[in-house]
C-alpha cells in the first residue's frame, strides 16, 4: 500500500494528555524526552529556573486543578524543587521531586476521600448563610491546612449537592417549580450520588491500570512538553491504539472518540469523517460529555468518569441509538441522537445542500480536513467536496458557502488539494522548519472546478488547516470570509517516538512498532503568501459576525506558551483575482445586524462570557438563592438557543435531486438528512452568510 509521504497533520488539538506504559525510569525517560524536544522542536525552550517554575506549577495545577488536594503545607515541601527541575540532565533533583510528589499525592488522594466521605455522612444544611465563590481559573486559591480545606471542601459538595437536587428526574420533572419540601427529599439520594462520583475519581486515578506512579510521571512529562507549546503533547502507543480503534471505519460505530478535557471532564476527542456524530453537525471536538443515554433507560450522568469508561460504555452496548448531552465551549447545552451505523471509507463524508431563496445558493459544511493514508486514490475531503459541487452545478446555484466553523483543521495535503479546486496552480502558504529557508505550499494542478461566489464561514475555533486554506483563499481574492478570527494555530506538529537519533524528516507512522512513548512535536510554523504569520492573531474575517468563542478565551492567544507570531521575507508570485468588493458587503451586513435582535443580544451574551471569566462569581448555598441563580441562567441560555437557532424566512433548505433519488432507498440515510435540514434552515450565521452571498452576487452584477 502506498502511504502519502507528507508529515503534518494541522491537528486543533490532536491528543490530550495520555499515560505511558513504559516500565523504564521516569527521570531517564524525562532526560530523553527533553534531549529529544530540544533538538527537533521548532523554537526548543531555555530550560532556567523560571521555566522550572512554570513547570512546577503547571504539574501541580495538572494534579490538583481546584487546589482541593493538597494544603499549603504539601506545597511548601514540594516548592523547594521549584527551581531545580531543569537540572533534570545534570542531578537527581527532578526524580527527588517527582518521587515526592507521587507519595503525597497518593497520601493526600486518601486523606480527602476520607475526608469527603465524613463530610457527606451528614445532611446539609440548606438554611445557613453560606456561600461559594467561584475564582477565574488564572487566580489560584489555595488551603493553609486541612482545617481550610475541610471548609472548602464543604461549600463544593453543598452546591454539587444542589446542582443534583434541581436536576430533572424527567422531561416532566421541573425542579425549578418545587417547593423546598420536596426539594429537600432529593437531598440524602444527592449526598449519595456524591459519594459514589467522588470516590470513583479517587479510585481512577488511585487503581490506574498503568500504575499510580506512571499516571503521576506522565502528568509530569506533559508539563514539560506543553512548555516548548500547547500542542506538543507526550503520550504512550497503548493511548494512540486506542484512539484509533475509536473512530475505526470497518465497524458498526457512533463514529465519535472521547479524551479528558482540561478540567478533568469526559469531552469528545475526534470525529470520524462520514459517521454518524460527524454527519449531526451537533457535536464537536472538546464539547463536555454530561450525559449518555440509551432507549428506555435512565441517563447516566458522567460526572468524574473516565474517557476509557465512556469507551467501554459505548462499546459494551448492543443498542444502536444513544443521547448525547453535551457542553460547548460557550456553556451552551444540548442534546444529539445518534445511530449507530457501519462507517466505509468509500462513502463520501460530506453532503451539499441548496438555500432556495432570492437567489440558489449551495451549501457545504467540512468540519474537518479528512485523508485516507492508505489509499493509492485521493479519497479525503478534497475528492468529497469536489463531488458535491458537481452535484450542486447541476442545481443551477449561483454561489457556495463552505461552512469551517468548529473545522479544527487536519491534513495539510487536503487544504492544498481543496485550494486546488478554487483557484488555478499556484501558492498557497509558507513553511519554515527549524533553522531552513521558508518553502512555498502549491497546488500543482491547472485549472478550477468551481470559479463562481464563494464565502468561508469560520469561527473561533476554525483552526491550522482550515486557517491556512482561508488565508490562501482570501489573499487571492478567491473568498469572501464570514464570521469572528480563527482560532490563530499557525504550527505544524509531527508525532514520533521519543528517540533522538530519529529522523523527522524520513520517518513515517508504523515504522518503530516497539515504540511504547510518543512525543507530538512541532517542526514548523506557516506563513500566508505575504510572509505574515496568522499564529495567535488568527485570520481576520472581511465580514466579521459576532462570536461566542473569543480569542481572548478560547484560542492559541490565550496559552501564554503558545509561539508568537512574526513574519519572513519572500517574494511570492501568484495571480490574485480581481478585488471582491468586501467593504461595501460589510457595511450592508454591518446594516443589517444592528437592526437584528439576535446578533444584539449574541454581541451581549460574548462580551458578558469574557467579562465573568475575569471576575469572582459567588453563589449562595440556599435553596431559594440557588433556584434564583439557576432560573436566571437558564433563561439566558434558552434566549441564546433562540437567538442562534430559530427558523430562517429567507430560504428553504433541501437537498440535491441526485441524493434525494438514493435517499429514498435508505431510511436511516433519509432520517440524519432530514436533521442536517433543520438544523441548517435554524441556524442564523448561515441565514446571514446567505444574505452576505446574495449581496455579493448583486454586486458583481452591476
């Protein structure tokens, strides 16, 4: 089989942190590790006391992300090898350290269960005057001794008990409406539930089947690497197995993976191009996984599970449908069904549709630059795509919007092919790797498929490849972009075996089978065709709409260890495309959203999500205060659900002739269509970029 050469995946976040099974001692694994990452990685990072520090701190904060571990009396132990890691190549200092670190985390993991468990044999009181305050995660609170964190520890499993409480039992249930009698009758089953959820935590971590002491040595190892950048990650061959088994396409499959997010919560991991959660538009990479539910059954809550647990409830199950409740980044919460079907690597993953309104326009959504490794033919996103605008030219449309929002990147190959399909041969991006001369991205191929209107939806976490295709497109003229700034991941990643005598350059997936650890690296930044580089900053959108996932909040900016930005001198020669006319569709969009509710009160909602992310939010432990804190929420989220997805007037969404004639055959195929329909006809960013693409339609004809 011939395997497609080219080394990077432009992955948003490819892996979280995994655990190694490798047996060898920690410290020399770390040494390897770090001599490694000094000599490939992109920009390698001076290992001082200050990086020391950071490290520490980012090690602790990773084993202790609420500060509800450890007192101030462990971290006064620990903190005098602050300043030492870094002599990890020249002393004993880092595995003194690390040696400590796993005994009192271990000793501290049973005192607090014992301690939840105490607390959580007795009924809370929920007439006293207290209350919790929640602090913005850059501002760490931590307990002086057992006494202050018994406290703390208190207030947390008094609101998590509250948060039980009001939680529906049913779709009739409504907790808001009851009275506290009746409340209060929920409260021993919630201290319960409590229980069970904290003390499985306890024995996750406790029972881990790769040992105690690996969990905490790899915990440590990804604090290392996550300082060279946030993308360079350390993890074992078991966890990559297991990942790809997850979104296998020779099984009948959800098509979906689950990793740990960074608060410790189960968040979906991958989707697998074509299978069912990919095909919903629903679920994204990073969304929190609250609930699993299966027909006739009650909804298992997820709350302190593991991503492997997940996995093994997924696979455990006979049923081919389940409910998925899940968190976005913005807090808002929803609900997907989805069927579980057989995945073929044949089957086109994309599906176009038609907006018929004041003009015809043709749909697309990529939420991911998918490729088929294996393949002798060109069977990824770009072939996809292309087979689409096939079926839409003969709809008679007169413009297409490709919708890469939450596309949070992939194949590199693929953006270049799908550029190709757009604009005639030329360049697309630089690549600079560590200590070369910037070479050009081209697309090889003469000539376009489609040279008609073309608009690019992206958000926040439109991220790498979908970046570097945007950029592509916008320098030349070829795009209209609609949307907020990209998430601004401008670095490519390569994921080899923790080996210094490799060569990144030659070495290709598979090659070292006996590989038990795994270092995901960055070898290269890119650039746009005018040498600047869209690192941190994002691409800027000629149409911007406003944006729950700010780059303040959600994107590489917001990692201080993210790479910065900066620009090379090339001289590239391309053909742009005559200018499209961006500031006069802007100002007639701009006209529009300040006369529509909905854009308002989305522009509202953002800005109050970035400003009590700042802030100290602080809640009081009653049952009338929590019921009021949790009807105003509530109510905000249901008027966000309104104000992004409600009924478009300006157009009806239906599919191709040829799909709808195959859909006929195939019930299951027709029942996700007709969801893509009506989430589609709901959804008010497309309703805009309609409207955006009718205007510049109408411009291009004067």
């Amino acid at each position: 089989m011939k395997k497609f050469i080219f080394p990077f995946y432009l992955l948003f976040f490819l892996f979280q942190p995994l655990f190694s099974q490798d047996k060898n001692n920690p410290c020399e694994r770390t040494a390897l590790m770090i001599g490694m990452l000094n000599k490939f990685h992109y920009q390698p990072v001076e290992l001082n006391d200050k990086v020391s520090e950071q490290i520490f701190d980012d090690f602790i904060n990773a084993l202790d992300p609420y500060s509800l571990i450890f007192t101030d009396l462990e971290l006064k132990k620990l903190e005098m090898f602050k300043t030492s890691i870094d002599d990890i190549n020249r002393s004993s200092n880092a595995c003194a350290f690390l040696k400590l670190a796993t005994e009192l985390y271990r000793e501290r993991l049973i005192k607090v269960d014992t301690m939840v468990g105490s607390i959580l044999q007795k009924p809370f009181d929920f007439t006293a005057k207290d209350t919790i305050t929640f602090f913005p995660m850059a501002e760490k609170i931590t307990s002086a001794d057992d006494i202050q964190l018994e406290k703390r520890w208190k207030r947390r499993l008094k609101y998590k008990a509250l948060e039980l409480i009001f939680s529906a039992a049913d779709e009739n249930d409504d907790p808001l409406k009851a009275d506290n009698k009746t409340l209060l009758l929920k409260e021993p089953e919630a201290r319960k539930k409590l229980r069970v959820k904290e003390k499985r935590f306890t024995q996750r971590i406790l029972d881990y089947p790769m040992g105690f002491d690996n969990y905490v040595s790899v915990m440590f190892h990804n604090a290392i690497a996550n300082r060279y950048d946030p993308h360079t990650l350390y993890f074992s061959s078991l966890e990559k197995e297991n990942f790809q088994a997850g979104l296998s396409t020779e099984a009948k499959s959800f098509g979906l993976s689950f990793s740990e997010g960074k608060n410790g919560e189960v968040a979906i991991g991958e989707l697998t191009p074509g299978g069912p959660a990919w095909k919903s538009s629903e679920l994204h990479k990073d969304d929190v996984v609250l609930k699993i539910k299966w027909p006739d059954a009650e909804a298992i809550e997820l709350a302190y599970s593991s991503a492997s647990e997940v996995d093994d409830l997924i696979h455990s199950s006979t049923s081919d449908k389940v409910e998925l409740t899940v968190r976005q980044g913005n807090g808002m919460v929803s609900t997907v069904t989805l069927y579980r079907e057989v995945i073929s690597v044949d089957e086109n993953s994309i599906t176009g549709f038609v907006l018929n309104g004041e003009k015809k326009i043709g749909y697309i959504s990529l939420p991911g630059f998918y490729t088929e490794m294996n393949s002798t033919q060109a069977l990824g996103c770009a072939n996809d795509v292309a087979k689409e605008i096939l079926k839409l030219q003969k709809e008679n449309i007169e413009g297409i919007i490709l919708d890469l929002r939450y596309n949070g990147g992939g194949s590199l190959y693929e953006a270049v092919n799908l550029a190709g399909i757009f604009i005639d041969e030329g360049p697309l991006c630089m690549m600079r790797d560590k200590n070369a001369k910037p070479q050009l991205v081209k697309d090889m191929n003469r000539g376009t498929i489609y040279s008609g209107p073309l608009i690019l939806m992206v958000n926040g976490l439109s991220a790498s490849a979908s970046e570097i295709f945007s950029a592509g497109l916008q320098d030349y003229n070829r795009a209209l972009i609609v949307g907020s700034n990209t998430y601004g991941k401008a670095i490519g990643q390569v994921t080899l075996p923790v080996d210094t005598t490799i060569d990144p350059n030659n070495y290709r997936e598979g090659q070292d089978n006996n590989a038990t650890d795994f270092v995901n690296v960055t070898l290269s930044k890119f650039y746009g065709i005018d040498g600047v580089s869209h690192q941190r900053s994002g691409v800027k959108p000629d149409v911007l709409l406003p944006d729950f996932y700010s780059n303040e909040l959600y994107g590489e900016a917001a990692n201080p260890y993210s790479l910065k930005p900066d620009t090379i001198v090339k001289k590239v020669f391309f053909n742009p495309s005559p200018a499209l006319p961006k500031a006069e569709v802007a100002a007639l969009s701009k006209a529009r959203l300040a006369k529509d509710g909905s854009f308002n009160r989305i522009s509202a909602v953002s800005d109050s999500i970035r400003n009590n992310a700042k802030q100290r939010e602080k809640i009081a432990l009653t049952l009338d205060a929590y019921r009021q804190y949790r009807k105003k929420s509530d109510e905000t989220e249901g008027q966000v659900l309104k104000l992004v997805y409600h009924p478009s007037e300006k157009y009806k969404v239906s599919g191709t002739l040829y799909d709808e004639d195959l859909l006929q055959a195939d019930t299951y195929k027709k029942e996700m269509n007709d969801i893509l329909i009506k989430n589609i006809q709901n959804d008010v960013y497309i309703e805009e970029s309609f409207l955006i693409m009718n205007d510049l339609i109408n411009y291009n004809h004067k």
